[in-house]
C-alpha cells in the first residue's frame, strides 16, 4: 500500500531473481493493483526444502521510493522418489551347515522422501515356497537370515527377490543370489551290483566275486572316495568306470583250510574329517575234489582162529577225505591181486567192516 497518489503511488513490483517463480500483476474494478506468485518450473523438494524470495514495491515518484518484504516459501514433500537398492544383485556364499538365525546379507534400499513416504518396508516377492522355509526377511531393517536347514545335495543355488515399497506405495526390487557351500556331511554309500554267493575253491586268481558302486552326494574332495578291504584277506580291489569297484580273488583258494571268507569292505572320502562307510560280504567256498582219501593206518594187522563161523567181523578199517559231500564220501573195496583169487575175506563198502567169509584151516593157510 502507497498513501500517495498519482504518479507518485505505487506503480510496479519487482521479484529477486530465481528460476521458479514469476509474478502476475492485475488491477480490480476499483483500481486497486493485486499481486500473484507464481510456479513457473517444478520444485524438487529433496533438492531444495526451502526458498527465500525479495519482493520490491516502488512508486513513481521522484525520486522513487520502494519497500522490501521477505517470502518464504516451504517446499512439502510428494512420493515422487521411489525406493532405491544399493546394489541390483546381492550375491552370497553360505555353507550348507549354517546354522538358524545366521545372517545372509541385509539389503538396504533408501527413499528421498520423508515421513511415510520415506519409510521403506521389505518383503519377498516372485521367490519360490522351498526358498521362502529356508530364509527369512526382516520388513524393517531389510536382514536376511537362515530360517531352515540348507542342503547342498538338494539345491546349489537360491535365487530371492526382495520388494522395497514405501509409504505411498512406490516400489522397487533386488535380487539375491545365495550359493550354497558343499561340506562333508555324507558318508559313501555302497551299493551292490552283484555277487557270487559261492566260489569254487580252484577258482584262479583275478575271479571276479562282486561288483559294487560307491557314491558319495558331496563335492570335490568331499566326494572323492577311495575302497579297501580290511584283514589280510586272497581278495582285491580292481577300480572299474564310473566309481565301481570289482571284488576278486588274489590267491589260490583252499575250501579245506577256510570254508567261507567275512569279507569287510570300507569306502572313505578325501574331506578335511574324512568320512567312511563299511559293507560286509560272505563269500562261500565250495567244495572241489581235490583230495584222495586217507587211511589212518598204513597196514591192519588182523587175527582169525581157524574153523571160524562164516562172516566173521574180524576188524574194521578206516579212512577219511577232506572234501566236503559226495566228493568226502569214502566207500571201501578189495582190490584182488592180478592172477590171483579172491582173498576168503570181505570188506563192507561203507563202514570198512572187514569179514571172513568161510571158515579157514590153519594147515591150508597161515596168512594172506
């Protein structure tokens, strides 16, 4: 307002130099001047919170005078800034043993707004259910951590995605990739191809008597395994393609000195706490015909009185074979010298049971 008037009343407003705001200057019926600010380019709080602008009145008089005011303006904030993640992808290398409640990664996404709409929450979005049990989100501070029991064998790999939003329901997403560590946590497993129940005991060396596989789930070293038999034992280890192993003979075999072999099998990994597993084979012996049979005497000296009863058992004889079955089973008979009758004696043919079958005389025959 101007108390002069005329020429020398108010006649024009000035605005300090900016690049957001302009002035709009009208005049009413009554001839009273109003004035407008205006927005002239967009205004960016997270740039600028707060403006501070010189508006000048002058009059016309000569010399002209003038007043000052000061206009402050507050910029209030708009959800016009969504969240925003530090990193795209998050990559993590955790054990497979980790135990709960272990920290993953913590993301951490920040919003240029304020208020709520600066407040960021977190949660997992487009992650698979078995990945969801395994690791849990805290919404607050964005910190992943182990929520189940990971497992090598069964996934290498975890793939998370993870929604940052804010107050205003501005969103945004990062991927965390978790590579899970292989530790030796599996024993080898052995498994039986086939086997033979039973072996001749003239089998030659390098006989084949099984065939197994050993597997171990876990990797590198962790899955290497080598095979030893335990005892000093006519048996060795031939590794064959793609982790099987043949069991075969080392030695000649003798069914009369050892009739079946407990053969003790242990398959061990290469981890830094080696691990190990044993399986137990029986390999029975069968018998060969391979020994004669023995007399537990070179010669049975016998006595008979003369003018004896026919069929007199006068003694008996004996032998055994070390052989098992038929092939142990002794029968008996006399041999009659070539050119010559048969002896008045007789042999039973399974108990040895020897006999005179007429009566003899002493003055015809002493001995035979």
């Amino acid at each position: 307002q101007d108390k002069d008037v005329g020429s020398n009343g108010l006649q024009n407003y000035s605005l300090g130099s900016n690049s957001h705001f302009s002035l709009a200057l009208g005049t009413g019926k009554t001839g009273v001047k109003s004035l407008e600010l205006v927005v002239e380019r967009q205004l960016d709080r997270e740039q600028q919170r707060e403006l501070n602008l010189l508006l000048t009145a002058t009059d016309g008089g000569s010399p002209p005078r003038s007043a000052t005011a000061q206009v402050r303006i507050v910029v209030l904030d708009a959800n016009d800034n969504s969240p925003v993640f530090g990193r795209e992808v998050y990559e993590v290398r955790l054990a497979e043993n980790s135990p709960r409640e272990q920290p993953v990664v913590r993301v951490a996404a920040a919003d240029a707004d304020e208020g709520s709409y600066g407040e960021v929450r977190y949660a997992f979005t487009q992650t698979p259910e078995r990945a969801r049990q395994l690791f849990e989100l805290d919404p607050v501070t964005g910190e992943i951590r182990v929520a189940g029991n990971l497992d090598y064998e069964e996934a290498k790999n975890h793939k998370l995605v993870v929604r940052a939003s804010d107050g205003g329901g501005l969103s945004t997403h990062c991927k965390v990739q978790v590579e899970v560590l292989d530790v030796n946590d599996n024993a080898p497993e052995i498994a039986l191809t086939s086997l033979s129940a039973s072996i001749p005991e003239d089998a030659p060396p390098r006989t084949v008597v099984a065939l197994f596989s050993v597997r171990d789930r876990d990797s590198g070293d962790n899955g290497r395994t080598e095979c030893s038999i335990d005892g000093d034992l006519p048996f060795s280890l031939s590794p064959a393609l793609d982790n099987y192993y043949e069991l075969r003979t080392s030695a000649a075999l003798d069914r009369e000195r050892t009739a079946g072999y407990n053969i003790s099998i242990t398959a061990t990994d290469w981890g830094t706490t080696r691990l190990s597993s044993r399986e137990s084979i029986f390999v029975q012996i069968s018998d060969v015909n391979d020994n004669a049979p023995e007399f537990t005497q070179e010669v049975y000296t016998m006595a008979v009185a003369e003018n004896n009863s026919p069929m007199l058992r006068i003694g008996s004889v004996k032998a055994t074979d070390a052989d098992a079955g038929e092939n142990g089973r002794v029968r008996y008979a006399l041999v009659r010298p070539e050119g010559k009758e048969q002896p008045a004696v007789s042999v039973n043919p399974e108990n040895g049971d020897v006999c005179v079958v007429r009566p003899l005389d002493y003055e015809e025959v002493r001995a035979f």
